[in-house]
C-alpha cells in the first residue's frame, strides 16, 4: 500500500520533472463595472508569472472591438506582457481590416490571434476565411499570428480531414502558432498532434486549456464547440451542491493539472489557459507547475 508521505513524494517528483514551461492566458472585454474590476484584478494576479503573452478576444460590434483594443493596450502598457488581440474577418472589409491591424501595430502590438469569426444568422459562406486573414495581416507587418486548432473538429467542418487542410492552409499562409480549442480527452490532443505533423503542419500546437469553475457553463460551451465531455468528468461533479465553490475549484484545478502533466510528459511545452477572467484556478496551477512571482 502506497502511504500518504509516498504519494506526496510521487506527485512532487512527477512535477518536479516539467521544465521550460510557457503559459498564456485569455481574457474578454468586460462589459460592466463589476466583470472590469475582475478582468483587471485577474491580470494583475497573473502578469508576475511572465506569461508569453495575453490575449484578449474580440467582439462582432464596434463597441466590442473599441473595448478589446484598450484593454489589450492597457495591458501591454501597465504590465509590459505581450499582449495579442484577437482579431475577426466576418464582420469587416479589407480595408478596415488593415486600418486595425496598422493601429494595433503603431501600438507596439506584435502578436494577433486571427480567427474567421462566427458566421452572422443567414450567412452561409463568407468573403474572407482565417487564411485570408493571416494574409492580410502579413501584408501589413510581420506579425507573429495565432490561429485556432480543433481536436475534436470545428462544429462547420464536414469532416476531419477538410479540418486538417483548413488549419494547414492557415500555418502555408503565415501563422507561426495554432491554440487548440478546450478538450478534456488528452489522447485526442496528441492525436491531433500527430495528425498535424503528418501533414506537414509546423506550427506550433499549443492545447488550450479551461479550468472548470462551473460544470453546467462547461457543458453549455461544449455543445457549442463540438467539445466531447467525457462521462468520467460528468460523475466528478454529479451530487456537488450548487454553493459549493470552493470543491469544484479543488477539481477544476485537479483535473487541468491532470492534463498539463501528461501532455508535458509528452513534450508539449506552451499551455494556452482560458481564465473567462478569473485568475484562481489559472493561478493555483501555474503555481503547481513552478511558475512563481
């Protein structure tokens, strides 16, 4: 029988082994006084550990995109991290396209997260793709530019391999960095790993990670996202009275922590963590993993 004292040694060995960890983290442009105060207290929590960058997603109306460009550039200004926005092509021509990206580029921003964006009620194919986009960016200075990556395919795309393709003709048109969407099955990131190097894809992959704070938001995100929730996650909740915070923030950074260590075992390097503003489980994990003030 292993003893509690061996257990403890295991585990502080097995973190121990996790080296030249990168982290980053996302966040989303509060929209009230109170989500504000959070966003900013959550950056200032998490800015010490020298994360590789913060990105900041962006809305599908302009007063989304005014709040994502000053907060990326507060960030950038206040903290001296990296900070990438997110940018979308749905909602905007070329031109436009361009005038943004010059902006952020005259504001010392070096790094975008380019993204076609969801398609508006009634659209049913675009005028730009997120390979366009990444051409577009290119044009205008030579951005370092994250696109996303689907384990577990994008909810549009009809199959795998059409998914595949679309990703490597991202990475062909510039992109040096691929975040993944979340996932809870970690074969299906290696997986995909695999399958990306197959064909020839050379970015880097980098999982994206979403500490689970409340498991019914969980389940609400991944049927929008074609995200699988495996039904070993389902009973770790099941029967958790719903004031219980303090229990599902112990398991969501349990099991965020499970995963980090066997894909870091794996070689994976750069974790990408969705905070949804929030810095305690992102915080507490990172601590785990060394990254300290």
């Amino acid at each position: 029988m292993v003893s509690y004292a061996q257990g403890i040694d295991a585990l502080n060995q097995s973190l121990s082994e996790l080296r030249d960890i990168e982290v980053s983290f996302e966040f989303f442009p509060p929209n009230t006084p109170t989500m504000e105060q959070t966003l900013w207290k959550s950056v200032e929590r998490l800015a010490p550990l020298k994360p590789k960058y913060m990105s900041v997603t962006y809305g599908a109306n302009s007063g989304e995109r005014d709040r994502t460009h000053s907060v990326v550039k507060r960030i950038q200004a206040e903290t001296g991290v990296t900070t990438a926005p997110h940018l979308t092509c749905i909602d905007a021509s070329q031109e436009e396209l361009k005038t943004i990206a010059q902006d952020y580029w005259d504001s010392g921003v070096r790094r975008i997260v380019a993204l076609r964006g969801d398609l508006p009620e009634g659209m049913d194919k675009p005028a730009m793709y997120a390979s366009d986009l990444v051409n577009l960016l290119k044009e205008v200075a030579d951005f370092d530019i994250s696109v996303a990556a689907y384990p577990e395919k994008h909810p549009d795309a009809p199959n795998d391999q059409f998914d595949l393709l679309n990703l490597k003709r991202k990475v062909e048109a510039g992109a040096n960095e691929a975040i993944t969407q979340f996932f809870f099955d970690s074969s299906a990131f290696l997986r995909y790993r695999d399958r990306c190097a197959a064909a020839g894809i050379g970015a880097e992959l980098v999982p994206g990670i979403l500490p689970v704070t409340n498991y019914q938001t969980l389940v609400r995100f991944a049927g929008m996202t074609n995200v699988h929730v495996p039904g070993w996650l389902h009973k770790m909740y099941q029967g958790l009275d719903a004031d219980d915070q303090a229990t599902r923030n112990l398991l969501g950074a349990n099991i965020a922590m499970d995963m980090v260590k066997v894909l870091a075992k794996e070689g994976v390097k750069h974790f990408h963590f969705y905070t949804l503003n929030r810095s305690e489980l992102s915080f507490a994990i990172c601590h785990m993993l060394g990254l300290r003030r």
